[in-house]
C-alpha cells in the first residue's frame, strides 16, 4: 500500500516504507506486527507533549501540566487521531479483526497512531517527530481545556474544603457485597466538622469514592 | 555556587547556569522553583530510557519493556542516582526541609534527577540530553534484570496457571475492616477447579490481592 494519504496528512514522507508498514501491522495479522513500537512511542508522545505542554503554558503548575497531558494522551483522545487520519483503511489486520470490525476499535487506533510516532522516529529522528506532533496536535494545543475542569472529584471537593478552611473529607469503604469479578464496593464520604455524609456505590473503591465525592460536591454547592 | 564536580559527572556543560540552578532549587527555598522541569524532565525521561530499552533488547516484548523502564525510572532508583551526583549537596532548599534533613529526602532527590534532566533538555536539546541518560544509565542497561523477575504475583500467578492449562484464579474481598483512613481488606484468592483457597490482608485491595497470589504461587511451587 503506498499510504500517501496518510504521510500527507502526516506530514512526513517516510525514507523506509518498510517502517510505516510495521507500524500499521496489528499482531493479529503478522509476527512482525506494531506492539514494540507501541511502547516507543508512546514514551515519545508522553515526552514531546509534555514539553510542548511546557512552552505553550508557561504558567501552568506542575500539577496543571500532568492533567492536560493526560487528556491530550489519553486512549480515546489518540483513537479520535487514528480517525482522523483514517487508519483503519490503512492498517493491516488479521481477518478475525476485520470481520468483528477491530479497525473500528478505540485501542487499536491509538495503538497504531502510538506506533506510527515510533515510525516517524525510527525513520526520521526527534526533531521531525516534534514537528508532526505538533501538527497532529495544533488544533487542540490550540483549544486546551481549563485545568481545574479535570481535576477529578475527590480532588475538587478537597480545594472546595481547603478554601473555607474546613478539614479534609473522611472516606470509607462501608460493605462489599456479590460475587468475585462482579464485587460492587459501598463507600462514604463524611465531613468531620459537620458529621454531613453522602454514599455511593462502584465496581472498585476509587469509582465509589470518586462518585461520592462529586454527591458531596452537588450538596456543598446547590 | 558553580557545580563544576556535578557538571562533569553529567558529562554536560550547561551555556546558561541559570537553568542549572533552577533545576537544583526546591519550592522550600524560591518562587523560581523546578517543579515544571520535573514534569518535562519526567516526561523526556520516559521517552529516552524507553528508546534506549526499545534498542538494548530487540526480543523483548512490549510487557517486558516497559516492566524494565518501570523499573529503571521508578522514585528509588532515581533517588540513588540522584545520591551518585550529591544532589543533596548542592540544592537549594528552605531551611524547614534542611533541618529535617530533607536533602536526604527519596522525593526531593529523585524529583531532582528529573529537573536536571529537563535542564540539559532546555539548554542543550534533544541529542544531548540522550547522550547524557545513555551515560548516566550505563551500568543499569548493561545489568538488566530478568523481566520475568519483575512481574507481580498476580501477574506470575495467571502465567503459571496458563501454563498447565488451568483456569484464571478468583479473587474476592471477604470483608473490610478499621476505621476510615486505617481500613484492612481481607480477601481471597480462589482456584475454580480445584477450590484451592488462599487469603491475605492489606490497607489495600490490590495489596491484599497480591499477597495472596503470592500465597498461591509459593503453595503450587512448595
């Protein structure tokens, strides 16, 4: 396949084609398949973004710079790319995938796109991997998203807390109840100055605990 | 102050020291802090060890690169390397955390290691601060452990299962005990098919559930 869609949109032409090709090869269809370059890139992307991320908010915290990270990287934020870029005509999948339609798959188009920056890494080296992720991610280092807005629950109601000078939220895990592998976990929040409770229930501790934190939330500010 | 013994163990000469000394300060001691570097320096950390790993070990799969980057890159061993270039000697600390000792701090050191690693990043480039891990990392990539070492119990447990074709093993939490803060998770672990049954305690479920692999692996393999 000669990918010359792709590598437009890209905006990289590719010295070894034999690299892209890897690169958009899932392990379903071929031993010399993308999951090594998966994990090259994916350390790469977590690098160029968050130095990207560095210049772009030069008044962003630490903390602040982790979070946007994390929604730039995130799985379904790299599959909406691998659409974009329509890898799925590109890739090459083994025919189980094809059939149960696998080229639709959030993970194996983030995979791909974690890959192809391995690609263009292998192939071109650093400096063309910062300049096509830069391209990659223009609109939406463009468009960031305010920081505190992904601050998760727990997080939140603690600032919220903090700021009216009140203790921290008590969190605890009341019963757990139903079989292996289907367990749902029973969790409070308590204020300890007001004795105020709100509880919730989740397939793990943390999704109870997060969600009773957002209750307390919505009961702190109607 | 000028550094000049941690310059030339870094292999690197900074043209602006001014980053340098950024890198080496605390937030107990200035406003002009480093924990932005860290975020970069972590990120770019990441990248490069992966790259290295990617180049060190061409048989490795995926799991197994990133158990060893995990490995490479966690607190500890960045503290110890952070320990190798006395770091301790030459932050820049407030004094609440110099009385407490806080340059012997694992956080303050590995946090540190991070900075100076975005240091040579932002005064020197990409290049530069790969020449610089490769160095730094040297002994650690010539002396990798067995990735098969590196795996969780749980994780070991599944595989020797797998390997004489018996089912997944079950897990459940059987009870939670303490107060909020201070709660023990009982749980077990279950083999189906032969009701083989371990339990273990810990302050978290997935602690607990660990150890009770752990149980388990050291009852099948006495």
């Amino acid at each position: 396949m000669s990918h010359r869609r792709l590598t437009q949109m890209l905006g990289y032409e590719f010295r070894d084609p034999e690299i892209l090709e890897r690169a958009l090869t899932h392990r379903s269809a071929s031993s010399g398949h993308n999951e090594r370059m998966e994990f090259l890139g994916d350390g790469l992307l977590n690098g160029i973004v968050g130095e990207l991320l560095f210049h772009r908010c030069p008044k962003a915290t630490e903390g602040d710079l982790s979070r946007l990270r994390a929604s730039l990287v995130r799985e379904e934020s790299l599959a909406v790319i691998g659409s974009a870029l329509k890898l799925g005509d590109e890739m090459n999948l083994g025919s189980g995938e094809l059939k149960s339609g696998g080229f639709r798959r959030a993970s194996i188009l983030a995979d791909a796109v974690e890959a192809l920056i391995a690609a263009v890494y292998l192939d071109g080296g650093f400096e063309q991997t910062r300049a096509m992720l830069a391209r990659v991610f223009e609109d939406r280092l463009n468009n960031l998203p305010d920081p505190a807005s992904l601050k998760d629950a727990k997080t939140r109601l603690q600032e919220l807390l903090q700021a009216q000078a009140r203790p921290r939220p008590e969190y605890g895990v009341e019963r757990v109840e139903g079989p292996p592998h289907k367990q749902r976990f029973h969790v409070h929040c308590r204020l300890p100055d007001s004795d105020e409770i709100e509880q919730a229930e989740g397939s793990s501790r943390r999704i109870a605990e997060q969600r009773a934190a957002q209750l307390m939330i919505d009961r702190l500010e109607p």
